[in-house]
C-alpha cells in the first residue's frame, strides 16, 4: 500500500524534522517525507538532504511582498501533493493560500502546553512565569498565533536550575514522540480519505 504523503516545514536545526525522518524510514511506517521546505537556508535542511528528501529555500526577502511570499509557499508545498503539512520549527505565521489549500490538514508543535504561553518564546515565557510543569502541545493550525484545536500533549517537569536551553532539550524529547505519534495516526486513519486529515 502507498504510504501518506507529507511535507515538513522548517526554519532550524531540525532535530524534529530530523525524528520524523527516522520513523519515517521504515517501510511500515503510515507516512513518507516527500519534501522539506524553509525559509531560509536553515541547518535542518541538512537532515533531509542526507536522507534524499527532496528541498526548497522559499525567503521572504526574496519576494515583492509577504503577500507574494505567501502565494510562492503555499505553490512549493503543493508541489510536493501532501496530504498533511508538518509544521516543525518554522517559525513564520502561514497565510490563507496555504491554510486555504490544506484545510484541517496544517499540524504544529509548540513546546509549552498551550493555550499557556503561545509565540514564538514559549520555554522562556513558561520558564520567566515560574511554573513548575510545563511541555509540548500538538495542533491543528489555523490563522491565529497557535490557537488551533489542540490534538496532543506532553507535560515536562521544570527544574530548579532549568535555563531555557536545557528546559527546551528536554521538551523536545518528549514532543519528537508525542508528534511522530501524531503524525502516524493521522497518516494511518485518513489515507484514503479526502476530508480533513485530523
Ligand atoms: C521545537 O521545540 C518546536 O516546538 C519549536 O522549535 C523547536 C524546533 O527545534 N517551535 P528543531 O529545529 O526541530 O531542533
């Protein structure tokens, strides 16, 4: 049986993308990475060169307006025809023509435990509040600065001598499993179906 097609979005090091690659290897796995995209030349391309996944660079500096910008992303993604769009460390807002092309089948991760601490700061947000449990949170992405329906969730413990760079290592091992579980159940469920995936 043909394996679900997805796209994954990037803007960094990639240690995400580079998780749903590894899961993705093996041949009984739901789903197949079948391009990666970002936004600029970020390190995490290197994960998926390595793997022979197919990239593209698309650089808002390298577009008339942000409107135009949106138009060449949302191109690039169906470029590839994925079924589900992998939001994994990319870090810019997406426009309507991409939310509009893939409607409810758009999914990000965010490490704090939304509706708690959303943005683009959200281990430094939880960790200057105080809190003593934070985490990862998977969802479907709308317009809205992760607003979406929240589909899974992982609680971390904060430490008392957690900085940012050590909390967010920790998040992420619990949110690389916590989203390739996801990816994999929506992949299984809606391989044949046409509506949206989640
Ligand atoms: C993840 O924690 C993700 O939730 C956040 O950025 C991190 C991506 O890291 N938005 P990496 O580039 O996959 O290593």
């Amino acid at each position: 049986m043909s394996r679900t097609p997805v796209v994954v979005l990037i803007s960094g090091t990639g240690s995400t993308l580079a998780a749903l690659l590894e899961a993705g290897a093996h041949p009984d796995c739901p789903y197949e990475i079948v391009g990666v995209i970002a936004d600029k030349e970020a390190a995490g391309l290197a994960h998926a060169r390595a793997a022979g996944v197919p990239t593209a660079v698309v650089r808002l500096a390298d577009h008339a307006d942000r409107a135009a910008w949106d138009r060449a992303l949302a191109e690039a993604v169906a470029g590839f025809s994925p079924r589900l769009v992998v939001l994994a460390g990319f870090m810019k807002l997406l426009g309507a023509p991409l939310l509009e092309a893939h409607p409810g089948r758009i999914i990000n991760t965010h490490p704090a435990l939304l509706p708690s601490f959303p943005g683009a700061h959200g281990v430094r947000d939880a960790l200057a509040h105080g809190v003593k449990v934070t985490g990862a949170t998977v969802i479907e992405v709308d317009a809205g600065v992760d607003t979406g329906r929240i589909l899974a969730q992982v609680a971390v413990e904060v430490r008392e001598d957690d900085t940012e760079a050590t909390l967010h290592e920790r998040i992420k091992q619990a949110e690389q499993p916590l989203l390739v579980d996801v990816v994999r159940r929506l992949t299984a469920a809606n391989r044949t179906e046409q509506e949206p995936i989640a």
